[in-house]
C-alpha cells in the first residue's frame, strides 16, 4: 500500500484518561515512515477542555496539514483543537464519545469512582474491561503502571469533566472529516456517535473487532482503516 502523500499530514496523538501519552507504543511501531507526534498531557488538576486543546496545539509545529487522533478522552478536546488551528484537516475518534460515557459518571460520586479505578488497576480486570483477555503481557504492565502513576486530583478533575460532558453540538458542527473507529467490546464507552452526526458526507464509521483500548490491542488494525479512510480523503482533493 502506498503512502507516498502521508508525511505530509502530520498525525497528532492524544491520549486517553491518562493523559501520558505512554500507551501509544504499539501503534507508534505500526506506523513506519509517517510523521507522528504525541501529546502529553499536564497532570494540572484545574485544566479544562479548552486548556487541553490549547496545550495539543502546540504539537502541530511546522506541520502545513495535519491529522488529529483522539483517543478515549480526548475526542471533545480534539473537536475544540480544530478551532484553535485550520490546518486541522480530519480528525479520528477512537473508542471515544461526546456525551457522559457511561452511567456510573451520574450515580457515583467522582472520587468514588477515582478510587475504584485504581482498585481495579489488577490485571485481570485490565484485560476484562480495557484490553482484552489476549493482550501481550507488556501492554497490561504498562496500562496497570499509568493508571497508579496518575496522581488522584488529576483522575478525579478529568472524571469531573465527563460527568456534566455533551460535545454534540460540536460534533454536529465540525468543518473536518471525521472517522469514528468503535470498539465491539467496549466495556466503558457506551453508544454510538452517529446519532449527533449532521453531515453525513464528513463522518465514517468502522468497528473493530477489539476491546476499549483499541489502539493498544489492535494496533495494526486501527492504522490500516486511518490509512485508507485518509488516503481516501487525500483521492478526493486531486
């Protein structure tokens, strides 16, 4: 498969709840000559979305074009960043979700379910509900290691924000290209993001046949459907 116009669109990656960027690795690997850049977030507990997005644009550089892949967490972050930069061409959601994604967020209380999800940073739930029972061993180690990593008042200021979170109208709104990779097995994000699509024509989804953490479990599955899906797009602009 070609890809003789994808360093030209530079890929930005943001992470997940995590915010560390730290679990990017395996697709990082599957990705070859492409010009990638990944986002770290700060552990600041009083930063908001805006301020995400603010801190991910500092990451498009030079970059004359680029390609924005939010993961989890970071799908309503990147739909602000296309605001704060037109070369934003398209964005990719991966398991990600522009309303509160699941129900505990509204029943439970934020730092109750802070402390469950370090409680449940076990690897056998890990693989239950994030990456799956077949994941390499290496992948739960780092995932159980981000997750104790992540300091309290942060985990619980990002919970916060998803509590009260609808991003709709923005996705409704978007100017860009948008591909929704779902998860089949997700077991943390409920629903589909197709019923806030309004322009059809700029939204695609395809399901992967994997966990939450798609990126991580099915690495080179998520790169081959953003190849084609932005290649299509690039067809298009000839």
């Amino acid at each position: 498969m070609a890809h003789a116009r994808m360093p030209l669109l530079r890929w930005i990656l943001l992470p997940g709840l995590d915010g560390s960027g730290r679990l990017f690795d395996r697709f990082l690997a599957e990705l070859d000559d492409i010009d990638a850049v990944v986002v770290r977030y700060p552990d600041d507990p009083a930063a908001d979305l805006d301020a995400y997005a603010k801190h991910a644009a500092t990451a498009v550089g030079d970059a004359p074009r680029c390609l924005v892949i939010a993961e989890s967490f970071s799908g309503p972050v990147a739909l602000r960043l296309q605001h704060l930069d037109a070369r934003v061409e398209a964005i990719v959601l991966v398991a990600s979700f522009v309303r509160r994604p699941h129900p505990l967020l509204c029943f439970l209380p934020v730092s109750m379910i802070a402390a469950l999800a370090r409680l449940a940073a076990f690897q056998p739930l890990l693989r239950i509900f994030c990456l799956g029972r077949d994941a390499p061993e290496e992948s739960v180690v780092a995932l159980r290691s981000v997750v104790r990593a992540l300091p309290a008042t942060v985990l619980s200021s990002r919970l916060a924000l998803l509590r009260s979170l609808d991003e709709s109208a923005a996705l409704r709104s978007t100017r860009v290209r948008v591909l929704y990779l779902r998860a089949r097995h997700d077991r943390l994000v409920r629903g589909s993001l197709s019923i806030d699509v309004s322009n059809a024509t700029l939204f695609r989804e395809v399901v992967i046949d994997g966990p939450h953490f798609l990126l991580q479990a099915r690495p080179s599955a998520c790169r081959e459907a953003i190849v084609d899906w932005a290649e299509q797009g690039e067809n298009g602009r000839e």
